[in-house]
C-alpha cells in the first residue's frame, strides 16, 4: 500500500491500530540515552520517587506513538513531517508489560495557500494501553502531499560536516535550588548536541521510520533536501541535555554540603514547534527559561514549574520551541 495523500483525508475519519508491548527492557533502554531519571531506570530505586514505581519516560511513548502512527495512520510510508504538537498531556504511565495501541480522529483538513503540493492535517490522538486507559493524548498536525501535484524542488542544505560520533558539550555548572526560590525568568543553558547520520537512522528505525530520517540518498530527493533527524529525537536529546546538566548541578550542590531538590514527572507540553530541519552533522544548543510556578495544593513540598525551551543551531536558527511542565520540589 503506497503513502497517503493529502485527499486520503477527511474531518471525522478514524484510525487504529495494532498493539505495541512496551517491555521493561525497552523502558530503561530508552532512559539510559534520553531521560535518565531513577524512576525510568530502575524498579527499586523508583520506590522512592515521585513517581513510586518504574513508569517509561513520557518521550519514550511519545516515541511510540510515533511509531504506531507511522504504522497506521501512514500505512507504512512518509508524510511531509509536522511542524509541531499544539497539546500534549501524559495522563497515565506506561508500565513494564503494558500493550499500548492508538485511536486517532481526524480534525481538519486544510490545502496549503502558499504550497499547492501539500496539505495539512490536523488529528487528535491517544495512546490506550491494554486496560482501555488513556496514556497520552495529542493534538498535532501533519503536512502530507497533494494526489498529482508537481512537488516543489527540494531545499538547498549547506553540508554541516560529519563526526565520528555524537559530540555534546557541557556547560559551567551551577548549584541547585528548590522551585519555590527560583525566580520566574531564570535562564538555564543546557550545553549542546551534534547529531551525526548514524545517530539520527537509529532513533528513526526504531521510533519514527520515515525516508528522510533513514537514507540519506533517498532524503536527498525529497523537500527536505537531506537527512535530518526525527522531530521527537530533536526534543528527546534537549530532555538528555536537560538531565546532563541537572546532574552536574546537583554535584555541585552536593559538594557544597547543600541538599539537591528532586525533579518529578511531567505532565504534558504544549505549543511544540519544529521550526527547521536538523540534519545530519548539525550542533544544537539548548536552554531552558522558567515562564511561571505554582505550589501543588494536592502534594505537599512539591510545585509545577512552567517553561519556554529552546533548541538553536550552529546557524543562530531555532529549530525547536516548547512551552513545558514539570513537578519539582518547593522548598
């Protein structure tokens, strides 16, 4: 079955699809590279956390949402990528042994006015595991090409070089504090993350198996003009830059004698942005800017923290933008 096209789609349509087992393994596989928290790593230590119990980090089923909509919704094939997730909320955790499938609506359908070779889609979107309960929602769009339309040629991509491997640099660390003593504003840089061929064909295998993210021949030939990565692998290494740098904080703090604040789960993002390509051989800085906070009224000691994150290249482009939130500790 070919790749769908835009004119496949129509307001009301509805998609399923098979069920994916989400194993311990694949759990603390995808949290050793992307969200190295206790909760996602290890059963014991979890019984201490927030959370209470392993649960798989929520890019990781992000991830697999993307890859059951690829295997569904997709048929299989390419879109022409997204530009972005207007909401998305994780309402359960995702165990050891759970079967997640999807249920997708089509929302809307609208014909490019600026590009008559493509259309977007607009869907909504949850990930049920085998009880019938909602994981994750999301609302998003996707661009897909017209049925018989001459596709516009692709961009031009100035080569960035290629490394050996993924290069990331760190940033000066800083010491700790809890939430409620962060003001709003507060600006963390995050270090930056070059991302290399290999590095972007072995998140897209796994999680987002679309052309542009697997050959680079193939990629060539199409808008994009290149192999870039995967919009949730982009999103994915600013949460492992994130923690990267947490964890030389929290060093810091602890060599100062001084106790370092916890870091809960999150429940959901909005206003996601993937504002241009990263392609192979790109080096992107992220950061971090605290935008508002609110003390929890139903967990003592802990708060929400509200955040504008960032991803910009080695261009002074910003290729990622999202508004986040997180459970922290207060005081």
């Amino acid at each position: 079955m070919t790749a769908p096209c835009f004119e496949d789609f129509a307001p009301g349509q509805v998609f399923g699809s098979d069920p994916l087992a989400v194993t311990e393994e694949v759990i603390v596989g995808f949290a050793r590279v992307y969200d190295a928290q206790p909760f996602h790593l290890d059963a014991k230590a979890a019984e201490g956390t927030f959370a209470g119990r392993l649960i798989a980090s929520g890019w990781h089923t992000a991830s697999l949402g993307m890859r059951l909509l690829q295997g569904s919704v997709f048929r299989g094939g390419s879109s022409m990528g997204s530009p972005g997730i207007t909401e998305l909320r994780w309402l359960k955790p995702v165990l050891p042994g759970d079967a997640l499938h999807l249920a997708v609506r089509v929302e809307d359908c609208r014909r490019s006015g600026s590009r008559p070779d493509r259309g977007f889609v607009r869907f909504a979107m949850s990930v049920l595991n085998q009880r019938g309960e909602t994981a994750m929602t999301q609302a998003f769009t996707v661009i897909f090409p017209r049925r018989g339309a001459e596709p516009l040629p692709p961009r031009p991509v100035a080569p960035a070089g290629e490394a050996a491997g993924p290069v990331e640099e760190d940033v000066p660390p800083q010491v700790l504090a809890p939430l409620g003593a962060i003001p709003v504003g507060f600006r963390r840089e995050l270090g930056s993350y070059r991302f290399t061929a290999p590095d972007i064909v072995g998140f897209a295998s796994a999680f987002d198996p679309q052309v542009f993210h697997l050959d680079a021949e193939a990629a060539r030939l199409t808008h994009f003009g290149g192999l870039c990565a995967s919009g949730w692998q982009t999103v994915s290494v600013w949460m492992r830059r994130h923690l990267a740098t947490h964890a030389r904080d929290a060093a810091l703090t602890r060599a100062q004698g001084l106790p370092v604040p916890e870091i809960g789960p999150s429940p959901g993002f909005k206003d996601l942005r993937w504002l241009a390509p990263v392609y192979a051989g790109d080096t992107i800085r992220f950061a971090t800017e605290l935008t508002d906070k609110r003390e929890s009224a139903s967990r003592p000691g802990w708060g929400l923290a509200f955040s504008r994150n960032t991803g910009v290249n080695q261009h002074g482009a910003t290729v990622l933008a999202f508004q986040g939130s997180v459970f922290c500790a207060w005081a």
